[in-house]
C-alpha cells in the first residue's frame, strides 16, 4: 500500500503534471526551451542530494532498526513540500524547482527504508512475486488519482487553480494510505541500538565504510549494480521528461497527461506478466527484454512528432516500466545477506539515484547546446545497451549462493 501512496508523486508531480505546469506556467516567462532545460538541472540536484543521503540513511537505519521511523519522517518532508506546491503561480519556476527538490528527497528517500523492508515480508519463494505486486498496486493507484486529477483539470473553468489543488491531493492521498504501513509492517532481524550515548549518524559512516569494503566480496550483486546503475538511469529519465519533451514539441496538456495516464493502467496487466514471465524466462532475461523495449522506445521517440505518436510510446513504456523497474528491485534482493539489507538496498537507491543524475544532465546540456531536445531522447539509447550487456554478465546463481553463505 506505500506504493500505492507515494506513487502519486510519482504520476502527479514528478511525471505527468508539474512537469507541463513548470513548462506551460511556472516557466511561461523562460525564452525558447529554457524550461526545459531548468526543469533538467532541477531533476539532476535532486538526484544528486537524494543519492549522497541514501546510503547513509541506510547504514544508519540497519544500525538503529528504526527503518519505519526514518521512513515516515522523510514521507513527511515529501508530503509537506508537495502540498506547498500549490503556492506556485505564473513565473515561480524557482519556487516550483526548490519544493519539487524537497518533495523528490522526501519520496526518494522514504523508498530506502520501504525498499529495506521488503525482504522482511517476503521470502525466497516468494519475493518476486511480492514486489511485483508492490509495483503494480503502484499504477493503479497512482493512476486513480492521476485520473481524478485529470477531471479536475478539465472540468475546472481555472485551469490553474484546479492544477494547483492537484498537488494538494498528492499530499492527502500519500499521508492517508501510508497508514497501512504504520499499522502492519514490522521490521525485524537487527539489533536496536536506542542508548543515547550512540550518535547514529557517526555510527551509519561506520556501517557504511563496512558495507563498501563487503561488497566487494559480492562479485555478483555489484555487478548488477553497475548494470542497473547505468539502464536505470534511462529509464528514470525517461519517466522525468518524457512531458516536458512533449510539451516542447506542441503536444498539448491534455494528451500528454491523458497518454501518462494510460501508461499507469497499461502497466498494470503488464507488471504482473512480467512476473509470469520471470517463471518462464528467468528474471534476468525478463529484464533484458524490457532494455530492449527501451532501447526502441528512445529510438521512436526522436522521430515523434503528433500526440499519436506519443501515446504509441507511452503503451510501450506502460508494458515494460513496471515490470522491468520490480524484476530489477527482486533481483537485488534476491542476492542480499538478510542482515544488512538497509544498508545495501542504501546502495541500490544510491545507484538508481546518483547514476540517475547522469541521464538528465546528458538531456539537459544537450538540449540547451542544440536548441532542441530530439537529440536528447535519442542519446538514452546507450544507458539501455550497455546496461543491458553489463547485465547480461549477472550470474545470479552465484549471487544467490553468497549472500546465503556470508548471511
């Protein structure tokens, strides 16, 4: 159910309608397509402080065993900073930048501790199957409220305004179903260290010099980090700018959030047979089928030219994101020393998050360099083919077998 709350932001905020509302509104006094370059560089710094703090809340989470507790005080902050996007009227595309900046620390970094838990809940047998299920609940429902959101927009005579009190539903609908969380998910399995003379924040740069010096002994486990590092980044930019990018071509609000809505529903189906699939294939391959989707959709995109064309491509996305983001988050943990999983699914955030600044940055100076940003989605490609052969290196087995031996 947390993804089913905080994937709200994700739909709403991050993919579908600020980043329009920052082009169309927020950035209406930017010349050219400086806002889109600006909603870029707002993406990349808050990628870049997401992913310094994420391995150290790790650390510090498995140290303290308070995952729920840092994971509701930076829900917190996310839902806080969201709700106050609301004040963002014509020309506050600085404002906008600073509360999205907030809003995506508090989602990324509450996705640590949610993340963490994860093989607390779910054994070998059935992990797979559990966080597909996570991401799936995820698409409906963040598509329900995209799709409230949506009628809002169009049924409101101030366009604006009903825009606005879409971010405040964001807020609403995380806090509220974040309480199924609250009320049955347990952590279990670390030592709680609440004395007071232990300062936690010392003690996570500790943990975490360990865990860097650990990974070293899972050959398996980072290497699939590098791969999912680099392919995860072009998705991640993907989901970022495929609004804007549609923005500043001439494809109206209306379209590009109705196309975003789609892919939430279309990702339903396909998530839970991406985990049929991972039976049949193996997640690995399941995975490497997705990349190759991607690849294509990175290469069609750059000849897009009608709202058509986006919506083809946002069907295409809607089949392989969910299934390809949750294989990717069961597949990690499937290699994971029980132990410590804060602490690496720390690393795991680090990597989609501060490799995941790499993808915007290359988006954004090019588009400012070229004065377009055709270029841009066509450079997403690499991330998908060198992830996808770094990848294909992965043997699981093997992963699977270490973390079992050193737990």
């Amino acid at each position: 159910m947390y993804d089913w709350a905080d994937s709200a932001f994700a739909t709403t905020v991050m993919a579908a309608v600020l980043p329009v509302y920052y082009s169309q509104v927020a950035g209406a006094d930017l010349p050219g397509n400086t806002a889109t370059v600006y909603w870029g560089y707002t993406v990349v710094i808050a990628l870049l402080i997401s992913a310094l703090m994420a391995p150290i809340m790790g650390a510090i989470a498995d140290y303290s065993g308070v995952k729920k507790r840092l994971l509701l005080t930076f829900a917190a902050i996310g839902i806080l900073a969201t709700a106050l996007l609301f004040y963002v009227k014509t020309g506050n595309w600085l404002t906008a930048s600073l509360f999205f900046i907030f809003g995506n620390i508090g989602f990324m970094i509450s996705e640590v501790f949610y993340n963490a838990l994860l093989p607390h809940v779910a054994g070998p047998e059935n992990i797979d199957r559990v966080s597909i299920k996570g991401y799936a609940l995820g698409y409906l429902g963040g598509g329900i409220l995209l799709a409230i959101n949506i009628a809002m927009i169009e049924l409101m005579s101030d366009k604006i305004l009903a825009t606005r009190l879409s971010f405040v539903s964001v807020a609403i609908w995380w806090a509220l179903f974040t309480v199924p969380l609250i009320l049955n998910v347990k952590e279990h399995g670390e030592t709680k260290n609440y004395s007071p003379d232990v300062n936690f924040v010392s003690a996570g740069f500790r943990r975490l010099s360990v865990t860097f010096r650990e990974l070293r002994s899972y050959k398996q486990l980072f290497l699939f980090l590098a791969a999912f590092w680099i392919y995860n980044d072009g998705i991640g930019t993907i989901i970022k700018m495929a609004a804007i990018y549609g923005a500043e071509i001439g494809i109206g609000q209306t379209a590009l959030i109705g196309a975003l809505l789609m892919t939430q529903f279309v990702g339903i189906p396909f998530t839970f047979a991406f985990g049929r699939l991972a039976r049949y294939m193996g997640t690995k391959n399941s995975i490497l089928f997705g990349l190759f989707v991607y690849a294509l959709i990175s290469v069609s995109a750059y000849f897009m030219q009608t709202a058509l064309h986006f919506w083809i491509l946002a069907f295409m996305v809607g089949t392989v994101q969910g299934g390809t983001q949750g294989l990717s988050r069961s597949l990690f943990g499937s290699m994971l020393p029980r132990g410590k999983t804060a602490e690496f699914f720390g690393f795991y955030g680090m990597s989609s998050k501060f490799a995941g600044i790499v993808g915007p940055l290359v988006f954004a100076v090019i588009s400012q360099s070229t004065g377009s940003s055709r270029l841009s989605i066509f450079s997403l490609i690499a991330f998908f083919i060198v992830g996808g052969l770094l990848l294909s290196r992965v043997d699981v087995q093997k992963g699977m077998e270490s973390a079992l031996n050193k737990t």
